[in-house]
C-alpha cells in the first residue's frame, strides 16, 4: 500500500505515446473526483510516478496545474496535498449548477426526440440497478451520464460548455452522499423523464431545481449526526 492510498493496480501504468503530461493530469484528477484521493490527503510525486509508470516530471506538471485550477494545495516544505473544499465553495458551485441543470432541463423539454428520452430511460435503468448493487463508483459515474444527457438534449453548445467546467467538481461533491441520496435520486430523475416526455417545459424546469437542490442540501447535511 502507498502512502498516497491507493492500492497497487487500482490505477493502469500509462502508455508512453501522445502527451503524456496531459494523460497524467487527467489519471490524477479522475483519481481527486472519484475521491480515491481523498481531500487532505498529502501527494507524493515519487510514489504517484511510480504507480503511474512514469517519470517523476510529467507528475510534477501535473500537479503544478492541478494546483492553478485549485484540486490540489502546494504547501511550501510540506507538498502537494489534495485541496478539502469549504462548504461556501461547495454551496456556490452547487448553487450555479442548479440553474444550469434548470435550464437544460427546460431546453430539453422543449426539444428531446424519442431516441433522447430512450437515452435518459436506459440511463436511468441503469442507474437503479448500480443502486441495487450498492456500485457507488457506478452510480456517480451514471448520475453523471444521465446529467451530462439531459445537456445534450438541450441542444444549446453554451450551456453545454459551461455545464462541462462544473461537472468534475459536481462529481467531486456527489461521490460522499452518492449511497445517502441513493434511490430517491433516481426515482427523481425518473420523474425529470416524465416532464420532459411530455413536453412540459415549466414541470421539468422545476423537478430539475429542486432535484439539484436536494443534492447541494444532502452535501451540507452529510457530516451532521
């Protein structure tokens, strides 16, 4: 076991060509979200090449530019340490990606094809058998594919590229209360297909806000006993 936690093999030694700084950055940020690095935890540039298969500079590239986009906290004679969100910058993002999702949601209500809302069904399937299975890292991984589908129905490139900036942080908030929001997140979302089915923009406009704001209060209430 290292000291950064992670498990030997639970991360695939990277392969050598195309950039491999890039393909650094985004093993050590899908590790940061996913919270297999959990927030606090101290990273060691030697360890971390050495589970990657790499050499120790496209890691500290990696983490020099983690640190700029705020996932990781370089400490001066300490290093590199996972960056612990507050709960303002956790309520601000939330808070933004309500209003997102809310727009999406009615865009997509206005516009979805049949094969969109077949999408959203299989997705969502999919979702509630993750949640059978008690598959956390599945779940967090659909509720983001169902997320990032109803963006896609909304058919509007802006919102779409706005929403894709949040959307790692969204899963980095998720993943702790991902089994406490369980079910009901998806019986939601379930309820979100019906209105956008039925082309009621305003009722899925409103499904989707409160499901998001479900989330964001689920976030701050995870630590209360």
């Amino acid at each position: 076991m290292l000291s950064t936690g992670l498990p030997q093999g639970a991360v695939p030694r990277l392969e050598r060509p195309g950039p491999l700084r890039d393909r650094v950055y985004e093993a050590l940020l899908e590790l940061i979200t996913t919270r297999a690095l959990r927030p606090g935890q101290h990273l060691v540039e030697s360890e971390l090449a050495g589970h990657l298969g790499v050499s120790r500079q496209p890691v500290r590239e990696a983490l020099q530019r983690l640190n700029t986009e705020g996932w990781i906290d370089l400490r001066p004679a300490q290093g590199a340490f996972v960056h612990e969100p507050t709960e303002e910058e956790a309520d601000q993002l939330l808070s933004v990606r309500t209003l997102l999702e809310a727009e999406a949601a009615r865009l997509a209500a206005a516009g979805a094809d049949d094969a969109g809302i077949a999408g959203l069904e299989e997705l969502c399937a999919e979702g509630e058998r993750a949640v059978a299975a008690d598959d956390v890292d599945g779940a967090v991984a659909l509720n983001a594919r169902f997320h990032a589908k109803v963006m896609e129905l909304a058919g509007n490139a802006v919102l779409a590229e706005l929403a894709r900036q949040v959307d790692r942080r969204v899963r980095w908030y998720y993943t702790p209360i991902a089994r406490q929001r369980g079910r009901q997140s998806w019986i939601e979302h379930r309820e979100l297909i019906a209105a956008i089915a039925d082309r009621d923009e305003q009722r899925a406009t409103r499904l989707m806000r409160e499901h998001t704001e479900h989330t964001r209060r689920s976030y701050h209430e995870r630590a209360r006993p």
